[in-house]
C-alpha cells in the first residue's frame, strides 16, 4: 500500500508541478482510496467519465446498459472532474493511462482489460469480464 501511494504522490507531482500543495490534504484522502477501490471486489469495472463530455454520456448508457445483463460484475463509477485526484491515482497505481470514458476491468485488484471512447461498449464489456480474469495476461484496449 506504501509503494502505491508513493507512486501516486510521484505521479500527481509530476503532473501538477508548483501546484502540489493546492488541495493537497483531499487529495492524499483521495489517493488513500485507490487502493481500496482496485480491490473492492474480486472483479469489477471502473468508469472513469466527465459528465460535460457527449462521448461520456454516450458511453454512459452503454455501462447502464452493461449493468442490466444477468452476468455483469459490479461497476464504480469515477468522474473525472469532480474527482480529478483519484482519477489520477488510478493512472498511476494501475500505470493505465488517463483517457476519458474509459472502463478498466479489474481482477483481483490487476487492470486485466481497458477500453476507451469508442470501444466503451456494452458488448466489449461483456465479453472482457467473461474471460478476462481467468488466466493472466497483459490488458489491452
């Protein structure tokens, strides 16, 4: 848990600069969570969305969609606006980078699978959480 805050902290200070301080205590709180988040469930989904992007909204209905099926796996839902500093903290405990929608199948608290933009689709989702976690391997979007 230690070496994945300190990758998190690494990363938000790569990526903010001078800013660090700004918000920083929330932000820590936040980064706490990632961990606790990647391993929430054996298997679940991750979507990350802005609800100011048409393509998020679009992909959106597909995760609502995907949520129906009687063999989904769970589904967290993370906005990237309003919840920037864990969006970030999930880039750098899972080194997945940033895009938005994006899903992230996670197994056992691994990144197996990742899709974004076009390819958050109810189908696509089905088919990687069907199969994904089974053996290991290397995600791919």
């Amino acid at each position: 848990m230690t070496d994945i805050i300190g990758r998190i902290r690494r990363f938000i200070g790569q990526t903010r600069g001078d800013d660090l301080e700004v918000a920083e205590v929330a932000e820590v709180a936040e980064v706490a969570g990632v961990s606790d988040m990647l391993h929430r469930h054996p298997v679940h989904i991750i979507f990350k969305h802005s609800p100011q992007c048409g393509v998020s909204s679009w992909a959106s209905g597909n995760v609502g969609r995907y949520e129906k099926l009687p063999d989904a796996v769970p589904v967290t839902v993370v906005d990237v606006l309003s919840q920037r500093a864990l969006s970030r903290g999930i880039e750098a405990a899972t080194r997945v980078r940033h895009e938005s929608p994006q899903v992230l199948l996670v197994c056992d608290g691994v990144v197996r699978w990742h899709s974004s933009h076009g390819g958050v689709t109810t189908d696509a989702m089905r088919r990687a959480s069907l199969g994904a976690c089974a053996a290991p391997h290397s995600p791919a979007s």
